[in-house]
C-alpha cells in the first residue's frame, strides 16, 4: 500500500478515535489509550482542512480537562498531526471560531500553557540559512502560537529586541506567520492586524535607538523575499499607514518614525515592498492622503540632508504607484489645512506627474498671470506684491525644479506690465538671484551654472531693459565660474 493510501485509510481511523475523544466525559478519558493511539499516526499524515472544525471542538474540549495526563497526552497527540498541516490556515480558522468573536481581543490571552511560549529555538546558529531547520522551526512557533499566541509573540518579539546576534533569524520566523496579519482586531473602530496589536504594546514607551530597533521589526516582517518564498507577515500597507500615523505627530519619536519609512521603501537586497495602493481608503495607503500629510516635510525650515530624504522618499513612492500601475487622479488641489513651502510643492507635483491639480503660487506672480491662466493655480497671499518678490520666487522655483523642467512663461511675461519698475533692472534681478539663493542655501543643494543665465536671458526678453538682455547675453560667453560668488 502507498503512503498516500495508508494516509487516506487512516483518514477514517483519525475521525472514529476524534469523534470518541468528544463523546467520552472528561473523567472518563484514559490517557494510555490516547498516548498508544498517537503513536499510530503516520509520521507524513495529514489532516485535512475538512477536518479543522472537529479538531477545534477536541482543543476547546482539552482546554477544560482537570487531569493533567490526560490533558498533556491530549495536547501532544494533536501536535503530532499539526506537524504537517498549513498552520497559517489552521490558526487563522482557530481563531475565528465563535468561542473567540464575544471576547475584545479575540484569542488574546487564551492559554493551553499557563502564558508561558512553548516554542525551542535553543541550538540554532544565528547565521542559520537551512530551510529545514527554518521550516521545523516555523512548526514550533505555530504550534506555540496556538497554545497562547499572546506569549509567543511577546517572547519572540522581546528575544529579538534583546537578542541582536539572533534577530535576523526571529525575523526570518515572524515572516512566515501570515496569520498574524490575517486575523483581525477592532481597535479605535479599525480592522487591526492581530501583530500590530503585540507590537504597539512593544513600542509604546520605546524611544531612539530602542524605537528604531522596534519599527525595523515591523518593517522587515512586511518585505516579502524575492524568489520562489515569497512570505510575509502581513502586507505593508498596514507598516505604512501605522509609521504615518505616529510620523504626522510630530513629537519627540519623529526622527524614528521618519527612518522607518524611509527603511520601508527602500528593502534590502534580495527583498521587495509592494505596497497597494488604493484611492478609495481613509487611510494613508490612498496616494492622494499620503501626499497631502507628507509633503510638508519637504521645506526650506529643514536641512539639506532631510530634505534629501524626504525628496528620495517622494521618489521611491512614485516607483510604487508605478509598480502597480496606480496614479494620483483624485485630487485637485493641496487642502488649505495643509501647510506647505510654496516652491518645494512645486517640486514635488513635477516630480508625480500629478494632471489637472491647481498648484499654490505666490500672490505677486499670480497678479500677472494671462486670465486665460489663473483658473490652474491657487493664489498664496503675500503682505505686498511687488515685482522683486515675483523675480525672487521665480528663482527660488528655478533652484528647486529638476533641470529639465521648464518654468512657464505665463508666470514671468505680464510682470513688466503688472509692476512699476525702474529703467534698469539689473539691480533688481541681481538682488533677486541672490535673495532666492540665500533663502534656500541652508535646505537645497543649488547648482548655479549657465543654464541660470539661459533662464534669466528667457525673462528679460520680456522687459524692455535691453542693457539686462546684453549683459546676461555677454555672461554666457564668460567663465561662469568666476561670475558667482554668494
């Protein structure tokens, strides 16, 4: 007979000795005749998802057995048969049972143990990379979890905050537990990820390197490994918008909160994050919500090397929305709520290729704009326009904009016609060049070079001061270099 057909003949074995086991009173189960029929379990057998329910009805009835033989014997005869079964199936089906839907956390503090982790990862090699072991190991933690899924996270979370040299390999655990990001919790009127709920009692009162220890957790447990094993815990849609959730407070925790959403874009090598991108949530998995919260953290009050960050971010989300074919198409304009740097905006629109959205600009380059233009733009109000103020942010604009971004000529054309001006208005502009350039010095890298004078050649030609056409004419033929010296 083929071990496929003992398995099928034992099928019917397994079901007569489960439905006897519910039957029999409690004081009346004897532990010798459980113990010898767990030794005729085939070591490759398999229960069936068919076959979940009745072996949830023997655990619930298990739970209440006084006599600790029996209840031990019961307990290692099902763990046998757990060995070879999908255990993310069986714990996300075991906790959904009714006995779990009247209790505010679900399976949260339901014990088989006494609150105590069941799992051994004593001997394993912290470098260990054998698919074997992880796969025998992964068995023991599910087999731990279904005993108190409370304790065991707890314990495995804690030995990878404490255990650094182990870290990687509770991480590589954690993955496979698909479950954890299944099974749901209400929380503040939320479907909660059931990992979530550990690790927010995790972090809690955690703060830097400690909290950057912690939010490493949560984001690497959501890559998924290129390749044939591809799991993770749970999609990375849920690390995004609980980081979001902390990083738009802007407390004391905000450099960390920052940090893990930069690690969570950028995987390391041999993984990815595949965050889905969704229009219709409340949540900042909407493109469109993600932008409004977050691009107020690019502005000229931040240094170059944060605002590098938040740029590369603003970079590594459009290749997201790009991955899955998504783009922001549901917004108009930045709500008035939203506090952002006029310029950087600017920058970062460009950047997402966003159509059809009303762009905030200042009040004295809105004034001179064709009326055939202003219904694409929101006016910023300014105490008094004036035409240097229109010159400077044209040039904060320029220095912010990627270099084959061409200003349009409707914000720079009617501005000679909208401002009194004097004759010669090589002062203004030269004061204006370096106004912009100081404003932004300290938030920007600027790169002054001849396409700085291509651009304001472009302007002038629409004033009528043709000593300012010359002289920028005659200073791109000169070495550029030399011309600048802020």
């Amino acid at each position: 007979m083929s071990t496929s057909d003992k398995e099928e003949s034992f099928d019917s074995t397994f079901d007569d000795f489960l439905s006897k086991f519910l039957a029999t009173e409690s004081s009346e189960l004897d532990d010798h005749e459980i113990r010898a029929f767990t030794l005729k379990i085939p070591k490759t057998y398999i229960v069936s998802e068919d076959r979940y329910q009745t072996v949830f009805k023997v655990l619930f009835k298990i739970k209440e057995i006084p006599n600790k033989a029996i209840y031990n014997d019961s307990l290692a005869l099902l763990q046998r048969c757990f060995e070879n079964l999908d255990f993310n199936k069986f714990l996300l089906q075991f906790w959904n049972c009714d006995e779990f839907k009247d209790r505010e956390f679900g399976p949260v503090g339901y014990s088989f143990t006494e609150s105590c982790p069941r799992y051994d990862f004593n001997g394993v090699a912290p470098t260990n990379n054998d698919i074997v072991t992880i796969n025998a190991k992964a068995v023991d933690a599910a087999w731990s979890m279904l005993l108190d899924v409370e304790a065991t996270v707890n314990s495995m979370l804690n030995t990878y905050m404490n255990d650094q040299p182990m870290s990687i390999f509770y991480l590589i655990i954690l993955r496979r537990f698909k479950c954890l990001g299944d099974y749901k919790l209400k929380l503040g009127g939320k479907e909660t990820p059931l990992f979530l709920h550990f690790f927010r009692k995790l972090a809690a009162d955690l703060k830097d390197h400690k909290l950057n220890i912690a939010l490493s957790c949560l984001v690497s447990v959501c890559w998924s490994p290129k390749g044939h094993y591809c799991w993770s815990l749970m999609k990375p849609n849920y690390a995004l918008c609980e980081i979001m959730d902390h990083l738009i407070r802007d407390d004391d925790n905000h450099v960390s909160y920052m940090l893990a959403l930069r690690r969570l874009y950028t995987p390391i090598a041999g993984f990815r994050c595949d965050i889905e991108w969704n229009s219709e949530s409340k949540d900042f998995d909407n493109q469109a919500l993600f932008l409004i919260h977050f691009i107020k953290y690019y502005n000229r009050k931040q240094s170059i090397k944060n605002n590098d960050e938040v740029f590369n971010i603003f970079k590594h989300f459009k290749a997201s929305m790009r991955h899955f074919g998504r783009k922001i198409t549901n917004l108009s304009s930045l709500e008035e709520c939203v506090e952002v740097d006029w310029p950087f905006a600017y920058a970062v629109i460009n950047l997402l290729d966003i159509q059809n959205f009303k762009r905030q600009i200042p009040e004295s380059i809105f004034k001179a704009l064709p009326q055939t233009e202003v219904e694409k733009y929101v006016s910023l109000n300014e105490p008094e326009p004036s035409l240097e103020d229109a010159l400077t942010s044209l040039m904060e604009l320029y220095y912010l904009c990627d270099p084959n971004f061409q200003i349009p000529d409707d914000f720079y054309k009617n501005l000679w016609s909208t401002y009194p001006h004097p004759k010669s208005i090589i002062d203004l502009f030269a004061r204006s060049i370096v106004k912009a350039f100081n404003n932004l010095k300290s938030s920007v890298n600027i790169l002054i070079d001849k396409r700085l004078i291509d651009f304001v050649s472009r302007i002038s030609q629409y004033c009528l001061d043709y000593s300012l056409v010359e002289s920028f004419s005659c200073a791109s033929e000169m070495n550029f270099d030399c011309m600048f010296h802020f």
